[in-house]
C-alpha cells in the first residue's frame, strides 16, 4: 500500500460542538488564537516591587504625560504604588467588599466598600482619599461623557444617580432646583433587577447599563430629561458584576445561560455550542460571581478569570480567552489573584538587578514591553501578592486537531507544523464512533520531523504538546502519515 498524507488543521476551539465530522479543535490550552492556528500565552512574571499587604480586590492605573499612577484596593486600603513601594492612601473598615476606580480630570475616584471617595493626582503622585460628601453609597462607578455615575445603589439598587455635569463632586437631592440646574439626577429601572455594571462609551451608546436580567442603553439628550434610556435585552443581563469587558464598540459579558456580546443596538451569543457549557461545567457554580474580565490591548483578546472547583479561596486557576476580531476562543490554567490593563514603567540597570542575572529574566528579553516606559499592557497579581506583568515564559500549550475518519488505516506517524523543536505529539483514536477514545504515547520528532507511532484506527485525531517556557510563534497543526487497510 502507497503511504498517503493529509493536513488536520488545529481549527477553532468549540468543546460543546460535536467532535464527528467537525472541523474545530477538540482541546486547545495555554494558547492565543491566530488567523491560522495558535500563538503563545505567556504568563505572570513578577516585577521586582514588595507585595500588597493582602489580596487585591481592585487595581487601577492612569497616566498624564510620562508620569503614570497605579493603585490597589484591598480589603482593608488603598494603595499607591511610588517610588518601587506600596504606599497606603487610604484605610479603615467597609460595609461590603465592593471596590472600584474610575479617573475624571486631575482626580481618581474610589468606591471603598460602597462609599465615594476622591484624591488628587500630580505628576503620578495620588493623595489621600477623602469621602465625597452627598454622594450615595453605591456598588459601581463609571464615567459617562462629563458625567460620574454611580450604580447599585445600597438603599436601591435597581438605581443608577449621576454628578453635575461636568462637576463629580456635586450630588444635589435628585429633583431639587440645584439639581436641575446641575443636571445631576437619577433614574430607577422597575424591572430587570439590581444594576451589576456601568460602562461609558460603548458602541454607539454614551453607557450600557447592566442589571441582573436586563441592559439599558444610556443617551444623553440634554435638559429637560437629560438622559434617554431604551432597553437593549430584556431577558438576559449580568451574572457576574465584573465580567463586562469593554473590547471597543463591543461589549462581552456573562449571562446567566452563556456568554454573549452587545454593541449597544443588541445582543448576541458568542459562546453558544462552543464553550457555554464547558464553562458552567468548569466554573466552580458557588463562585460564578466573581468571575473577573479585562482586554489585553497588546494581544486583543478578552480573557476572564475564573474559579474551578480545585481553585484556593480567594484564587483564580483558570482563564477563558476569547478574541473579538477573530471570533475564536481558547483557555488556560494559570493562577491569579487580579488581572488588570497598567501603563509600563521603565527600569533603570540598577533596578534590573532585582531581576537577576539577564539570562534567568522571566519577561523574556530586554525587550519586553515590560522594560519600557508607557506601553498598555496587561498586568496582574498572582498568589503571592506580588505584582506581574503578563510577558513571563510561556506557558505550556495542548493543542488537538479535527478528528478524521476515512475508513481504517494504519497510521506511521504525525508530522508537527510548528516552529517549535520541542513540540511532542500524540494519537488519539477510535474504532467505533460509539467507543471512547483511546491515547498513544507521546513521541518527538526523528530526524526527518516525522513523530512515529503505529497506530491501526478507522477515527484518529493529533494531540500537540509544547514544553512551558519554549521560543514558539505558530501551531497551525499536523501532517498524518498512513496507509489504507482493508475495510468493510
């Protein structure tokens, strides 16, 4: 029998597709999508800074010119992070665990365990917070044109109230003459429940509003009404307060039955037959709430972090990759604490030292973005309390083709299409669509990059893995080597 060849393309990753016939990956792991194939993730290096005291519940980061400025809420302060130290800028007891940043001019805002708080900022230097007087007690905070809005509020909750215009210091009574004159107000939603999230600038709405099973869209249309507000989904709205991910004119989110994206004039589903339910199946469901997102401007990718059901209390294991432009999703097992967009910051050689010798860096090169000054980046707390950045080695990556079936064959091996010399493969197969799937043993490629393997299956799929720390650019998949069999 003649050796025949055929390509198995490590498609798109859809775990809740069927596998028969199809033509998606059935396991992709610690990998980015790419146009054809899959890229590198990287994971969290730590930065040569002390660690928080405790757990971040909130990070934040703004820059002015070359100065920039990057805090941390915890459970117990704020912290700014000057001079290579954690300094604290505010402490005290809170109601509720609630925490969030949003910047307005030469000030950041701060809600602290549902208060309102504000400190000035100079050239990246962050003052003491202080309580906003008249502000309501609220659970998020969002900028919306020249307006600070406040949502959730804790003697309403289906309310969201706005500042003065152009004033988010000033919070008159909602209906009084100050109050009109300011064009500061509110606005209660009856139905839809608690209000989750504000995001300003989404699309083409001035704010999408997100409540537990409804979204609103916010348009500012001036005195006497000041705000319009059209309902945009009436069935579905936030499950997890901060799993909203601003990916610019999209919107991605967690919904109580899967993940969907809205621009504003609608909403549709992403993650429908293809990861919905492995994630509900993968998420540990007491902890479903405190799924975090955040866009990676460098790679452009939404990742939300989650908790397994193996995952530390306060910890999150796992990632969940999904890339707007592209439409393909992926995952990783990567622990964190808080993954956060921050503004590089440049390190002198002195400073490099905390690194270690130059061959041992865990971002890579001296070219890591990391190293520079004023890139956007994604940045993030791991385990330890210590800030990283997301430019570490690479993490390890599983990567399963399409399965094939072309009656029975006797496979002689799989050839690897990916510039990585380490890369490992095995085979998976079957005999019987009903059977369950049986592995091979892992092999290397010989000489002629051939991994071999003898293998005798009518179903067979190839599964790549790459050692964590390898220099890979693309895995786009692998080359089947075979000859027929006799068959029925």
């Amino acid at each position: 029998m003649a050796l025949k060849r055929i390509t198995l393309p490590f498609g798109p990753w859809e775990p809740d597709a069927a596998r028969m016939g199809g033509t998606q990956s059935c396991e992709v792991r610690g990998a980015l999508p790419a146009a054809r194939g899959w890229r590198p993730l990287q994971g969290l290096s730590a930065l040569p800074y002390p660690p928080l005291p405790e757990p971040a519940l909130a990070a934040f980061s703004c820059r002015e010119g070359e100065a920039i400025s990057t805090l941390a809420a915890t459970a117990g302060g704020i912290f700014a992070l000057e001079n290579g130290q954690w300094v604290s800028r505010h402490s005290g007891e809170a109601l509720t665990q609630e925490r969030g940043f949003a910047d307005y001019g030469e000030a950041v805002y701060a809600l602290f365990g549902g208060a309102l708080l504000k400190a000035g900022i100079d050239a990246g230097s962050v003052g003491g917070f202080e309580p906003v007087q008249g502000a309501p007690k609220a659970s998020c905070l969002a900028v919306v044109r020249d307006f600070l809005f406040l949502g959730g509020l804790l003697d309403d909750g289906r309310a969201v109230r706005w500042s003065g215009l152009d004033r988010p210091d000033d919070w008159p009574d909602p209906g009084s003459d100050e109050a009109q004159f300011l064009q500061s107000d509110m606005q209660i939603f009856p139905t839809g429940g608690r209000v989750q999230a504000v995001l300003g600038g989404v699309g083409g709405a001035d704010a999408l509003i997100f409540l537990e099973s409804a979204i609103e869209r916010a348009s500012y249309v001036g005195p006497p009404y000041l705000f319009q507000f059209d309902r945009v989904e009436r069935r579905r709205g936030l499950l997890a307060p901060k799993s909203a991910v601003d990916c610019g004119g999209l919107c991605c989110f967690l919904s109580a039955d899967g993940w969907h994206a809205t621009d504003g004039a609608g909403v549709r589903p992403i993650g429908l037959e293809r990861v919905d339910r492995w994630f509900f199946e993968h998420a540990e469901p007491s902890r479903l709430a405190e799924t975090r997102g955040v866009y990676d401007p460098r790679q452009r990718v939404a990742l939300w972090s989650f908790a397994s059901p193996l995952a530390a209390p306060g910890l999150h294991d796992r990632l969940l990759i999904y890339s707007p432009e592209l439409d393909r999703w992926s995952c990783a097992d990567m622990a964190s604490v808080l993954l956060f967009p921050d503004w590089t910051r440049g390190f002198s050689l002195e400073e490099l030292d905390a690194f270690g010798p130059l061959d041992s860096f865990g971002v890579g090169s001296l070219d890591a973005a990391s190293l520079l000054h004023g890139r956007l980046a994604l940045f993030g707390f791991d385990a330890s309390n210590r800030l990283c950045s997301m430019e570490g080695p690479a993490l390890e990556a599983m990567l399963e083709s399409a399965e094939h079936g072309a009656g029975r064959v006797f496979l002689h091996g799989f050839r690897p299409h990916a510039d990585c010399a380490r890369a490992e493969l095995m085979p998976l197969f079957r005999t019987r669509t009903m059977d369950a799937r049986r592995a091979g043993p892992w092999s290397s490629p010989n000489r002629e990059g051939l991994c071999p393997l003898r293998v005798s299956a009518r179903w067979f799929s190839a599964r790549m893995r790459i050692p964590p720390g390898q220099n890979w650019r693309h895995a786009t998949g692998v080359e089947a080597v075979f000859e027929e069999e006799g068959d029925v």
